[in-house]
C-alpha cells in the first residue's frame, strides 16, 4: 500500500511541471491491451484506443506535444486518425487533456466530459475550481467540449459501449470509463480509472471545502466497487500490479494524511497568531 501511495505521489503531483518529466513524453511502442483496446500513449502517459468497424474510441490526448506521436501510434497499428469519433478524458489537466484539440481537430471526432470537465478544457485548464489551480499557469489548447456526461452514462460507437463513473476529488471534473473487450468468447471488464491522489497548490485546502471531500470519498467508495478484471490509470505506473480497490485504497490513505496536515497546520496557526 505505501508504495502505491508513493508512486501516485511521483506520478501526479505536479502536472505543471510536465516538460521536466522525461517518460511523458518517452515513445513507447504502442500495443494491445486485450481484444480491441490499445494502449497508444508515451511511457508515462496512457492514451487508449478502442476500436470497431464502425468507428473508434480515444481516451485521453496526453500533453499538447504528444499528439503527433499518438497518431502515429494509431497508424503504426493499422488504424485510421480519421476514423475517431469519440474522444473522451479522465480529467482535464494538461498531461491528460492537452492534445485533445489537435487530435479533435485531425479525426473530426466529438469530444464528451462531465460539465466540470467540459468547462475545464474549454478553459485550457485555467479552471479556479480545480484544486490545482495556479493564475498564470500552464494552459493547454482550448477544446470545445460537450460536457453532457454524467454518472452512469453510457456513451457508444456502433458496437462499442463505455460507461461513465464519475470521480471528482482530484479535479472536479474526473471520470473513469469501463467496458468490455473480448478475444473469442473471453471478454474482459477493462476500467480505466482517472487520476485519485489528493494534491493542491497554491492556497487551496481540502478541509476548506467539506462537500467537496465528501464527494472525493464517495468518489473512492465507486471506485472500489468497479467492474475491473483490468485497471488502466492515466499515469501507468499507479496501476501496476494493482486492482481498483487497492488503488481506491492508496487514495484514501493519501487523502486522510492530507487532511490531517492541514488540521495540524490550521491548529498551529491559531497558536502563533
């Protein structure tokens, strides 16, 4: 469990500094997943392609300079850029939403999010809501988004059928997205779980916002209960080895120690006024 807890620390704590983070931009040779999904993403980015004959599904675009490489990806394993017609997202932070204009705007394809997401991209991630939010930080392309999602949803391409589970906590836009592949008459349940690890900057507190952490452990307690024969997670070390239970379980454990930081920084600040 620590070192779930330790991993989802070095992977997600500082999306703003992507450009020092070699592996997120790293090629790596895309592959398959199971069935027809693949992995068409960097080393430490995952971008997913899911595909049929009446059109495809992508998830996540990784940062604004990657989107050239994800579409070589997609070639590289036989399949058409323009045959994209649905771009989805975890959450809307640069490193997972940043290449969504490009690809958008070379497939042709609609982009869908949860409200909150939705507006974030519209945003380029300049959102002051997002518990990482910094003025005058990194943006990102604006993407013009349908922010139509909501828990439960679920959205298809011909054959293809992905539900939505909302997961705000560490944006408040966050979803995961499960469905099937199959190989033969095995199928699989693959979930590909947004980003769970409860960071800040700036001045923004946790404790400060009581529904929202109430949100993020109902966020938690979805997750753990998900279809998961396989985990996916935005950076691909968090999943490694893990289910979506020990996953959701890191994340608790990160957020309680969060909350009891600021509890004891609020309790020496009313010491020492």
């Amino acid at each position: 469990m620590r070192r779930l807890v330790f991993a989802l620390a070095i992977c997600t704590a500082l999306p703003v500094l992507a450009d020092d983070n070699a592996a997120w931009t790293e090629p790596v040779a895309p592959h398959a997943i199971y069935g027809n999904s693949y992995y068409v993403g960097t080393k430490g980015l995952s971008s997913i392609l899911i595909t049929s004959p009446q059109g495809h599904v992508l998830i996540d675009g990784t940062l604004p300079e990657n989107a050239a490489l994800i579409e070589a990806n997609i070639r590289k394993l036989g399949f058409r850029v323009e045959d994209i017609k649905l771009i989805l997202n975890t959450h809307a932070h640069s490193d997972h939403a940043g290449g969504i204009a490009q690809l958008a705007k070379d497939s042709g394809a609609t982009v869908r999010a949860t409200a909150a997401g939705a507006r974030e991209m519209r945003l380029g991630g300049a959102d002051p809501t997002d518990p990482q939010y910094v003025r005058g930080g990194p943006r990102y392309p604006s993407v013009n988004a349908v922010g139509d999602i909501v828990d439960g949803t679920v959205v298809r391409v011909g054959p293809l059928a992905l539900t939505a589970h909302i997961t705000p906590g560490h944006t408040p836009g966050g979803t995961a997205w499960t469905w099937q592949a199959c190989e033969g008459s095995s199928c699989k349940t693959i979930a590909f779980v947004d980003s769970l690890y409860a960071f800040t900057a700036g001045s923004y507190r946790y404790s400060d916002h009581p529904a929202y952490v109430a949100e993020f452990r109902q966020t938690l307690a979805r997750v753990t209960t998900l279809p998961c024969d396989t985990l996916i997670t935005p950076h691909p070390e968090q999943g490694e080895g893990e289910t979506c239970a020990s996953y959701a379980a890191a994340a608790r454990e990160r957020l309680d120690e969060v909350l009891a930081k600021e509890a004891k920084q609020a309790k020496t600040s009313s010491a020492h006024p």
